[in-house]
C-alpha cells in the first residue's frame, strides 16, 4: 500500500509523512525577526511569501521574503510558499534566485499561471480549496504529475480524500498518485536531508 504525503498541513499527524518547516509567514512579516540557524536546521523553509490580501505593508512583506529567499538559497533548503494576489510579483521575485526547490502550497490560479510556475521547475500543491475554482481544477489536471503534490492545509478534509478527488480529475488511480507524489517528495526532501 502507498504513502498518502501531506505536504502542507496544520493537523501533523504520524500517520502520513509531511515535511516541518519554519519561516515568517506574511501575516506575521511586520512583527517577526528572522532566526537563521533556526531555519538552518529545518527540513524546508516555509510556509514564506506574499499575501497581497491581507494588512501587511506590502514593501514589509517583500523584504522579509527576500531574506528568507537568501537563507534558503545560501543553504539550498527548498521552500514552501503562500502566495495571495500576488503571483506576478512573487514569480519576478523568485527569478532572482537560484532555490533548491519551489513549492507553490494551495495553489489556485489559472492554467496559464500553472504552466509558467512549472515551466521554471517549481511544484504545485493542491488542497480542498482547489476544487471550488474549476480555472484551478483545469490547471491540477494539466500540471505534469512530476511536479504535483497534495496537501490538506488547515481544512478538515482528510489526506486520502484530498488524492481522492485529485485521481478522479485527471483519471488517474490512486496507486498511480502515490507513487509519483512520492517519488518528488524523495527528489526534493531524501536528498536534502543527506545534506
């Protein structure tokens, strides 16, 4: 039987492997300072980026980002990032740096968007939200399933529900999934952790 892997949750259980990070979310840009041994010593760094949606001062919110872009650059730590209103501004951003691994959590956007982030090498992960927009459901199905993951985030939807509906929309099995999500959390997280 596979690995169902949650690669971003709020509900960590030892049941399904999912990957602990540390980083200064958005919300939290303009009251956190940055630990870099901390982040040194994580398995990724995240869940770090831009939130054009929230109070935050936007100038606050890029700088913070950029800094923990360098610490995850200077470390080759691969990243986990929370993206609202403002892709086009994140995608310019991340071009400046050269990541370990780019990982676009709860991914929502157009099919267009989709195909850029992949085009660059990054990953898209995709939660319960994803199938309230059908522009994001035409974009899970045409992520090359090399650079796909799930994740439940802070929903209450279960792991193996979330697979679920993924397998269903791009007529996969389930067993076909598991693997391939897999075998990108081994390309990205084994490696690093022989670091």
């Amino acid at each position: 039987m596979g690995l169902y892997i949650d690669i971003h949750t709020h509900h960590s259980t030892s049941r399904h492997p999912s990957p602990q990070g540390v980083g200064i979310h958005p919300w939290h840009a303009s009251a956190a300072s940055i630990d870099e041994e901390v982040m040194r010593s994580a398995t990724l760094i995240g869940e770090i980026g831009l939130d054009f949606a929230c109070d935050v001062d936007r100038k606050v919110q890029e700088r913070v980002f950029r800094e923990q872009l360098s610490i995850a650059q200077r470390w080759q730590k691969p990243v986990v990032l929370h993206c609202v209103r403002a892709f086009e501004p994140m995608m310019k951003i991340l071009g400046e740096y050269s990541l370990a691994a780019v990982i676009f959590h709860g991914f929502i956007g157009s099919r267009q968007q989709a195909e850029r982030a992949v085009a660059r090498g990054y990953y898209l992960s995709f939660g319960e939200a994803a199938f309230r927009s059908p522009r994001t459901v035409e974009a899970m199905k045409s992520v090359p399933i090399e650079n796909l993951f799930a994740e439940t985030d802070e929903s209450t939807a279960t792991i193996e529900s979330i697979y679920d509906r993924i397998a269903h929309e791009r007529g996969i099995s389930i067993e076909e999934l598991q693997e391939k999500i897999e075998a990108n959390y081994n390309k990205i997280f084994l490696q690093h952790d022989d670091r």
